[in-house]
C-alpha cells in the first residue's frame, strides 16, 4: 500500500459489484447496494447470516480493493477493554519508577504523567483503527460479536457513534478520519438494538448455484466443469437437509479444490465417502450422508444435469 494515498471509494453500485468482482467476491446487487451506502455514509455495516456464508471475507475484500489496512478484532467469550483496546505497559513502567528513584526524582506528579504517556501504550485492535494517522482509515473488522457480552457490546456504543474511546489517564481520542467499519455475526445470540440502530445492516445468505458456480470458476479454475457442476448441486441440495452444520462457502472450495488435487472428473459415491470431511465438520452429519442420504443426493444431482444438458 502507498503510504497516505488510496484507492477512491466507489462511485456507484454498480462500481461497488465491479470493485468487488475485481478481487473475485461475487455481491449481489443488495450486498453492493448496502456496501456502497456504509462507504458514502461513513456508517458501520452489521452483517448477520450463518457461519461460512463469505462475512468475514467482505472486509478482507474490502482493504484489498480499496488498499487500505485489515486490523481485525476476533471476538470470543471472555473479551474485554485490555484485551480489545488497550493496556499499560507494565514492565517498562516500573523500569521507569526505579530509574527515577535512583535518579532522585520525588516530583510524584512528574513521575506518572511519564508513566501514563503514549509510550507505555500498548494499542489493541479498537485503538489501532481509531489511531491511525497519516495514511488512509483502516477497514475495522469486528468479527463474531456473538461471541462477547453485552457489556462489551455496551462499550463499542461509544466507538461506532463518535469514533472515539476515553483513556482515563489519557482522556478521549478520536480517529482523524472513521474507520471502514464491518461487524460480523453468526446469530448465536442477538444483539442489542442499540447497537444496531448505529449500522447498516444486511443479511448474508448462501449463494445460489449460479454464484457458487461462478465462484468455484474463479476459485479452483483447475476444477472440471462437470466435476464443477456437480460439487454446486451435491451442495446445495446438503444444505437442505437440516444438517446439524450445512457447509459454506469455503467448504465447498475446500471440496472443490481436494477432489481436482484427486484428479477427479466426476462425483462418485466412494469419491465422495472419502472426502467428506473436507466439506462437513461434524460426525453425525457425515455419518446420515454416509448412510444413504448422499447417495440418494447424488442420484438427483445426476438425474437433473443429464435433464438439462
């Protein structure tokens, strides 16, 4: 990234699909629309949908097609102000207290306003993207908000509703410019209205077969097509299954990419035994596909690409 230049926002929806699509994440136009209304808007995008459905990977794309940095907050039970914003360098502060006494230093004034300065501060990812200074504003990832508590929820109303945190012994800071803000959930539990009512929001669903074909194209381009078409459909009819985990996107390159590395061409039933485990993660659901379900999937995928050529 060139240093204190970067790319422009888009300018349009339809720049937003391009933008995306020229680092190969295929957006419906519902998805650009509300990606290009957080961007003009300066607001914060809350995206909700099932795990694996691609989230995470909008603001990955995001700092890539826009160059702008990736910090990232990984949220998970138990996070809090230290871990997520800031800490005290503890060490070098009692380093500093010893050198100043045996410095003879007794102003104690003196001694901790040395002590909480800017170099005994240790930035974690929330102050990372609201310090920033002079370079383009971060895309701020605050991934599976789920997986904290309300309290911490309650802390971030302040950082999405002015940019800023408050230090005690610091006092406020406040970004220069906001950050691109993506947070992403995977509805294990809801969260608050308040802190929605700060966002734009968008529920990010599966894709149907004609993108996730398009994306395994682009993905794993050494996959056959049939072989190709084939994964899509075996897929996307798993998901209606009522899986305990159906697989997402990922898995389905992950299978894509593991069958073309087998140097297959098409689905088969022991091809697909062997290789379940690359597209579901949980044994219960390996073992109804194993036991009847997938061969049956597999009849109706073959039954209904023969139909249409």
């Amino acid at each position: 990234m060139s240093e204190g230049k970067t790319r422009a926002l888009p300018a349009s929806i339809d720049e937003t699909v391009a933008m995306l699509g020229g680092e190969d994440y295929l957006a419906g136009r519902s998805l650009a629309t509300v990606i290009f209304l957080a961007l003009k808007m300066k607001r914060p995008l809350f995206l909700e949908g099932e795990a694996g459905v691609g989230k995470t990977e909008i603001a990955k794309t995001l700092a890539k097609a826009l160059d702008r940095p990736l910090i990232r907050l990984q949220c998970y039970e138990g996070l809090d102000i230290s871990s997520a914003v800031y800490e005290w360098n503890y060490p070098a502060q009692m380093l500093d207290i010893r050198l100043s006494e045996a410095a003879g230093v007794k102003d104690r004034k003196a001694i901790e306003t040395n002590l909480f300065s800017e170099r005994h501060l240790i930035r974690r990812p929330v102050l990372q993207a609201l310090g920033e200074k002079g370079g383009p504003a971060p895309v701020f990832l605050i991934d599976e908000l789920d997986r904290t508590d309300e309290a911490f929820e309650a802390f971030l109303l302040e950082v999405l509703s002015d940019f800023q945190v408050t230090i005690p012994e610091l006092g406020t800071i406040k970004a220069e410019e906001p950050p691109i803000v993506i947070i992403t959930t995977n509805r294990t539990r809801e969260i608050h209205d308040a802190l929605k009512r700060r966002c734009l929001y968008h529920w990010v669903d599966y894709p149907d077969a004609a993108q996730e074909l398009e994306i395994i194209r682009r993905k794993v381009p050494q996959c056959a097509e049939t072989l190709s078409r084939q994964v899509v459909a075996y897929v996307q009819k798993l998901r209606r299954l009522d899986l305990f985990k159906n697989p997402g996107v990922a898995e389905t390159i992950d299978w894509a990419t593991a069958l073309t590395e087998l140097d297959r061409i098409a689905l088969d039933p022991e091809t697909i035994a062997d290789t379940l485990g690359t597209l579901l993660k949980y044994q219960d659901d390996i073992a109804r596909v194993k036991a009847g379900e997938g061969e049956r999937v597999l009849s109706e995928v073959k039954a209904e690409l023969h139909a249409t050529g």
